[in-house]
C-alpha cells in the first residue's frame, strides 16, 4: 500500500517534537552539554570513575546513546520529581533530540525502492556494520512508499540513528572511534503509534568486527531468539535503505520542491514543514527503468532450437575490500536491477553521484 505523501511522515516527526520538546532550550543545552562531555570527560555516572565504558582493542569506549541518555536523565525535570520514563520513551526522546539538529528525510524512487524488497537476509547479514562509518549523518529519518506491516500495525516511516563509539583519549576527550549498531523507531503518518527496534552491540568482543548477522544474534537473544523472526524482518526491510546511503554510488539529491521552500531554523525550531530537509533517492536510476520497461521487446533465437527471453537480474549489494594496511577497510555498492537482453544487455547502470552533504556534517 503506497504512502499518501513523504509530507506526511514529515508532519508527523514535526507533530513528535513539538509534543515532547516544545522548547528549543532542552536540545541545545543536551547538544552542549554532550559535546562538552565529548571535549572532556568526565564519566557518565557523575561519580568520577570510568566503569560504565567498555574496552574494546585496548581503549575504553562508551557510545553516543550512552552519553545523551545520561545527560537526558540529570536533565529531565520529571524524572527528578520521581516520574521514569519507560525504555521505549526514552529511546524515542533520544532520537528526536538527535533528528532535530539537522531535521533530515529520505526517500525513494518508487521502482528503486521496490527493489530493495526483493533482498533477502543472505544478501545483507554478511556485511560489516563499520559500513555505518558511510553514513552522511549519524541520525535521520526515511519515507516509505511501501508500508512495513509490523502485526496489525502498519508504519510509512522510520527515525534511525548511527549510535556511534567513541574512545577515551590520555587527554581525558573522547573521540570517534566506530559504529556500535543502529537504534530506530518505526512510525505511522495516519495513526499515533510507534515501535522502537534496537539493534546494538551488548558487549564488544575485542578485534572482533561485528556484521548485521552477529548484530542480530546479539539483540535478539534478549527478546526470547525472535521467535517470530519479527527483529529479523525488521532488520530486513529496512538495512536496504540504510545501506544505499553507504554505497560508493549511491544517488541522493535534494527535492526540487524543497530546494524552494526549505528553510533552516536559525534560534528555535518552529516544527514548520519547511525546516525540513528532503531529499530523493535513486531518481535517475528509476527514470532508466522505466524507460526500459516502455520498449516492447520479442524473444529473440538464440542457436538451433533454443529460445531465450529477455530477464532480470535482481537488485543486490556488493562488496569489496579497499586499501591496504591499517588503511584496509570494506566499502558496497549498490547494484540495481540488471536487464538481461541481447541488444540490452547491462542496460542501467548505477550512478556515481554521492551525496554532497550540503552543510551537514555528523
């Protein structure tokens, strides 16, 4: 079922922070306090020790959730008058103080996006989660042309963030270190539900890279083994999305009609549909398939007695290694559906247009 309007997965997250954060003041002193924390640190707990990190290849480390869960808690004026907000809650406050800064939504090119599902979990389970490291920014939301059916509810959107690691300096700072997995939240244009999803490394094995199937294995295991395989199906759907803003190739730009309307918050975000930025993926590429699929074309003899009809190959991921040394790491790119044809063989070709981020930066 086709989502009526990207606008309306942006009202929705727009409608959410207004809601929950309806004064600027709470973001930018959690934003300055995380960085200062960052800059120098000062541990998490307040009680000067480092215990709540974990050492990972020799360094100690904590994540970003780590720090502005934290934050949020000595913050938070109704967990001091004894109210606590349930885990889900706090998740999704989490993700919307991180949306918020840079209030940024994807999405796709309708037969673009429809090739996505046709990935299978032996197609994407193999890939490291360092790939996160490609992402243009560490949290953002996308539009679903196709609705992810999650039981009886049904979800056009999704908030996703990067829960980066960061290691402890001798100078006491943090700095970048990788990608600890991915948080998101599931959302609805048309109905007030939400479903949050954590796919997060529960305790880093050191020299140890992690890929999406260990990352599984890890969180589910806390939720009885997924019995329903609904963690599995989630992942599935939506690491396609996440994965083409890592390719090498991936083709993302910003809406005509938002480049006229867009217009960024300066002091205090207004929740106004213009503060939001669009952007869409895989425009040219979907403009080549359906060029393609206008051109009528008859099977065509191919030696004595045979026949061979025009097919498709499926679109898929590939990987490979780059660099050498300390330098060595892996990077995808995406490979989109490939028409098969004697006259057409390799019709469409991905695009190598990677976003510029225009101003955003992690």
């Amino acid at each position: 079922m086709k989502s009526n309007n990207v606008s309306d997965v942006v009202n929705r997250l727009n409608f959410l922070c207004s809601k929950i954060y309806p004064s600027y003041n709470v973001v930018d002193n959690m934003t300055k306090t995380v960085d200062s924390l960052r800059d120098n640190y000062r541990s998490l707990s307040g009680d000067g020790d480092d215990s709540n990190m974990f050492v990972i290849d020799g360094y100690k480390t904590c994540t970003d959730a780590d720090m502005y869960l934290a934050v949020w808690d000595k913050m938070n004026n109704m967990r001091k008058r004894g109210y606590k907000r349930s885990e889900d809650q706090s998740m999704l406050d989490i993700l919307l103080l991180r949306w918020i800064q840079h209030k940024v939504v994807y999405s796709f090119d309708d037969d673009v996006e429809a090739s996505f599902h046709d990935m299978s979990w032996n197609d994407l389970k193999g890939t490291s989660i360092n790939i996160l490291e490609r992402l243009p920014l560490d949290c953002f939301a996308f539009s679903f042309n196709c609705e992810l059916a999650v039981g009886k509810d049904r979800y056009d959107g999704c908030l996703v963030m990067n829960d980066v690691r960061y290691k402890l300096n001798q100078d006491r700072s943090l700095s970048r270190f990788k990608s600890s997995g991915l948080a998101c939240i599931l959302i609805s244009s048309k109905e007030l539900i939400m479903r949050p999803f954590s796919f997060l490394t529960i305790e880093p094995t050191p020299g140890f890279e992690m890929n999406f199937e260990n990352l599984y294995e890890a969180n589910s295991s806390e939720y009885g083994g997924d019995p329903n395989k609904v963690y599995m199906n989630v992942l599935v759907f939506i690491l396609p999305y996440i994965l083409y803003l890592c390719s090498e190739n991936s083709e993302v730009s910003q809406t005509e009609e938002n480049k006229r309307i867009y217009r960024p918050f300066t002091l205090e975000p207004k929740h106004k549909y213009r503060e939001v930025k669009q952007f869409i993926c895989g425009r040219d590429t979907g403009i080549r398939i359906r060029e393609f699929r206008k051109r009528q074309y008859t099977k065509h003899i191919g030696g004595v007695g045979s026949v061979k009809a025009p097919h498709v190959r499926r679109a898929h991921y590939h990987r490979y290694w780059k660099g050498s040394g300390s330098d060595r790491h892996i990077e995808i790119r995406w490979m989109p559906p490939m028409y098969i044809h004697k006259d057409m063989k390799n019709y469409i070709k991905p695009v190598n247009a990677r976003l510029k981020k225009e101003g955003i930066s992690k």
